[in-house]
C-alpha cells in the first residue's frame, strides 16, 4: 500500500472512490490527495456531493467502492472505537455550525475537552478562553447559540472544531450566506488559524472569490467527476470550458441554464 | 391486484425494517446506559425535563380522575348499599389499572412527544452529526440518559398518580358525598394487596415508562431530518405509544389477574 506511512505528504488520500445515492452516482471514481499543511479546496456546483465527500472522509457513510485514508489508515476498516479515536484529530465545521443548543458558547467550546480529557476546569477555563479569543469571541461566552449571528455562530463551532488541536479541519462552505465582514473575517480565520496552529484544511465551497483567495490548491468536482485541479492561478488558466464557465461564474456554457426539458415551444402548445 | 400486492410487500419490508433500525436502536441505547452512571448531572437534568416538568399534567389529571370516580362509584356502589367500599373500588381502579394507564398516555402526550422534537430537530440542525465528528457517541452521550430517566420518572409518576387519584375519591366520597371517613381507608387497606395490586401496578408502568421512552427517541432519531418529518414523527410517538400501552396493558392485565 502506497498510502499507509503517516509520514506520508498527504493526510488525506482518496482512491477510486465510487459513491451513490438511490439511483443517482454522486461520485464516480474520483481520486484525490490532501496535503499536509495546505489549505485545499473542493469546489463545485451546489449537489455535486461536497458535504459527502466529508462525510465519507470523515467515516459518517461507506462509500460503495474505493478506499479514503486519514493520516494513513483506512477510514472505512477502522474499528468503531478507532474511528473514534481518529476523529477526535479531525475538526469538523458543519454549514450550519452544529452547535449544541443547550448550552451556552463557553460550554459548547468545553465540551469536546470535557468528554474526551480529564482535565481540570480551571484547565478547560483556560483552554476555552483561548480557542474562544483566536476566533474573536472571548466576550461572547455567555450567550447562547439562538443569540449569536450565523457568522458568530460559525466561529464559535470554528473554535470548538479546534478545541482538541485536531490535525485537520473539514470546513463544509464556510462562506455561504455571509455578510462581506463575516465573510471577511472568517476568510482571514481560515489562514491564520491554518498557518499558526500548523493545520491542514480542508474546504468546500461554491464561493470561488473567497476560496480562490486562501486555497493553496484546487479540486473542482462536476456530477461525480473531478473536471479540473490546480492551484488557483492554474484554474484561472484553464482551457477547458466547464472550469472557465465555474471559475468566472457565467450563467450558460457546459452546464445550462435550463434544467432538461421538452422543447420550449411544444410543452407550451401541449396544453390547446 | 398486483399493485396492492406490491404496496403490501413494501409496507411489510419496510415496517420489519423499522423493526430491526428499533432493536438495533434500543440495544445501543442500553449499552450506553453503564456510560451515564458515572455521570449523575446528565440523568438529573433529563429527570427533571422528562419527570419534574410532567408533574403538574399529572397531578391534576390524577385529582380529577380520582375525583370522578369518586362519584361514578358512589352512585353505582349506594345502590347496593355499599358506599363503604369506595375506598377499596377508587384505589384498585386507580393503582390496577387508570394510574399506570392514563399517566402512561399522559406521559407520552407530553414527554415523549417532547423527547421526540428534540431529538429530530438536533438530527435536523445536524447537532447529532456533529457530536459523531468530535468523537463523541450522540446515541450514548444524548440517547441513553434520556431513555434511563424516561424509565426511571414513569413509575415515579404513575405512583403519584395513583396517590392523588385516591385523595381525590376521598375528597368527593368523604368529604361531599358523606362515606364514612373510617370505612374508606379500612375498607381499602384491608383490601388492596401490596403484591397483587401495588406492585403490579408499578410493574405495568416501569413497562409502560421502557417502551414510551423507547419509541419516542425512536422516532426522533429516525426522523426525516425535515420540519414535516420531526412533526410526522412527533404524531407518531404519540400514536404509537397509545397504541402500545392499550395493547401491552391487556397484555400485562390477562397475565397478572386472568387466569388465561
């Protein structure tokens, strides 16, 4: 196996991974490699399987063929109490941030460190305080989540997510439905935190401004397939006419404006 | 035809499907449950949402039940003269068959629907999914103390229901309808067995509490993780739960006291 040395350059290997939904293939033999260190980025168009590809990273579902390794070993052999302990390194940031509703943002930031260490609570006081600051929240501790704006809410998970110091952290679009400052602010995040804590990340996202901006380099997924990778000034270079049209955001090219249908003029004379 | 067989067919897979999704459920669930004895906060926070917060909906209801069958038994019991034995007929309904029954109905009206929103909206707002990304179990670490204080708070509630349906006799029987105050608790003291009564009432809800629990986080956690699949999921708690305790009380009932 070429994959399985942990001193391998690349946390995150995926081979040939095949994956379906009902009928519908979500991904169809792809193949990809994180790097250790960098900050990559899976882009795509909306229900191209980005949030799966978490997921299967993460060993929430099985994909049907192929195999994904974390830090060289099989996500998907791993013993249920292995897996586990292989989670407790990768952070993960849901879209909606996932937080628990319960609790205030102070508790929500201790709980991973109360559930899986046994450290004293002025430790976790501690801990808390400076994950909370590095995300710019310290003096928000004692809100709770339905208080919090959704960039808020986003960077409180953000810093939950790296509450463990996790060697990797899955961002699932971290950009979407952002105000500029937010936004903004959640961009500078993502590198910062990815050069001083010496992560690896991983992000998916239709945002491809933002992305472009931090990712070091780019996977673009189109109906299960990869249709172009680089770095962010290779894919900007790209001839191929689906990356081009994504990349600058046009409305017609490869991928149509409209959804398959009927010839327009027959669908609307069938109804005389 | 064939297309009635078909439906049938599927309805049938999938109903067994839910089944074996439930035990696998439940046996999880159990396991979890040696995880939250080390740690009492988490049972005491979900007794006192499950048990502490059901305790108004269940004290009344339990007067008012009691209540009238205080006056439902005077009526049929003076005609025969036997107004005395009030005590013992309000208590035997009560601790045989209405506390662990109606506070069972109750107890799934508002708890386990209540266990049942909760949990598919954390599944919804991908509070689950989250806590299986930090590493931690949501069937151990949400689930089981839930379950474990559903079980433990039933019979709880169903004794004091029992408890305030017999004052509630005795308030309507003694107090308005004048049954002599010596005969009532006599009469039902000499009458109502601690084995054959007490205990099998308290039987019949620590029954009641395991499958409400059950059905309810259940439900919840198999919930489409939509607004309409946690609102059809909440209806089903409470259906399903109905439907168990009325058929699992005949059940219990033929075991107990029939002699089948």
């Amino acid at each position: 196996m070429a994959n399985s040395a942990s001193s391998d350059n690349n946390i995150v290997s995926v081979r040939n991974l095949s994956f379906s939904r009902g009928p519908r293939k979500i991904f169809d033999d792809v193949s990809l490699d994180i790097q250790r260190g960098k900050i990559t980025a899976i882009m795509g168009p909306s229900g191209t399987g980005k949030t799966t590809l978490l997921k299967l990273i993460g060993g929430q579902l099985t994909p049907d063929a192929g195999q994904i390794h974390v830090d060289g070993q099989n996500v998907h052999r791993l013993k249920t109490a292995d897996l586990y302990t292989l989670r407790k390194r990768m952070g993960m940031l849901f879209q909606s941030g996932a937080l628990l509703t319960d609790m205030n943002v102070y508790d929500n930031v201790a709980f991973p460190l109360r559930e899986h260490t046994r450290l004293p609570e002025s430790m976790i006081r501690s801990l808390v305080l400076m994950k909370l600051h590095a995300v710019g929240l310290r003096g928000a501790r004692d809100l709770m989540p339905n208080e919090l704006s959704g960039g808020m809410a986003r960077r409180v998970a953000l810093a939950r997510a790296i509450a463990l110091d996790p060697l990797m952290i899955m961002y699932d679009e971290p950009f979407t439905g952002q105000d500029p400052i937010s936004m903004g602010a959640l961009v500078h995040l993502i590198k910062s935190l990815n050069a001083t804590l010496g992560l690896t990340s991983i992000i998916v996202s239709h945002d491809v401004e933002e992305t472009a901006a931090i990712a070091d380099y780019i996977y673009v997924l189109s109906e299960g397939k990869i249709v172009g990778q680089g770095t962010p000034r290779q894919l900007e270079q790209s001839d191929s006419e689906w990356v081009q049209q994504f990349m600058n955001g046009n409305a017609d090219g490869p991928v149509h404006f409209h959804y398959p249908a009927a010839d327009y003029l027959d669908d609307l004379l069938a109804s005389q | 035809m064939l297309e009635f067989l078909e439906n049938l067919g599927k309805t049938t897979r999938s109903s067994f499907a839910k089944l074996g999704r439930g035990t696998f459920f439940l046996a999880h669930t159990l396991t979890g449950i040696g995880d939250v004895l080390p740690r009492p906060n988490l049972l005491l926070k979900q007794m006192y949402s499950v048990g502490v917060l059901s305790f108004l909906i269940i004290t009344i209801s339990g007067l008012f039940v009691g209540m009238v069958l205080g006056l439902q038994g005077f009526n049929i019991l003076s005609d025969f003269g036997a107004e005395e034995s009030l005590g013992v007929m309000v208590a035997a309904s009560l601790v045989r068959e209405l506390g662990p029954v109606v506070s069972a109905l109750l107890f799934a009206g508002r708890a386990g629907s209540a266990l049942t929103a909760e949990i598919g909206l954390m599944k919804a707002t991908e509070q689950l999914s989250g806590m299986e990304m930090m590493a931690v179990d949501p069937i151990k670490r949400i689930i089981s103390p839930r379950f474990l204080a559903g079980f433990i708070s039933m019979p709880l509630l169903a004794s004091l229901f029992s408890a305030i349906g017999v004052m509630g006799g005795y308030l309507v029987g003694v107090g308005m309808l004048g049954v002599d105050d010596g005969a009532f608790w006599s009469q039902m003291q000499a009458n109502i067995d601690f084995q054959e009564d007490i205990i099998n009432g308290v039987i019949k809800s620590v029954v009641f509490g395991f499958v409400v629990s059950w059905i309810a986080l259940f439900e919840g956690y198999d919930a489409i993780p939509t607004s309409e699949g946690v609102s059809r999921a909440t209806t089903r708690t409470v259906v399903n739960s109905a439907f168990s305790i009325l058929g699992l009380d005949f059940i219990l009932t033929a075991l107990m006291f029939g002699d089948i």
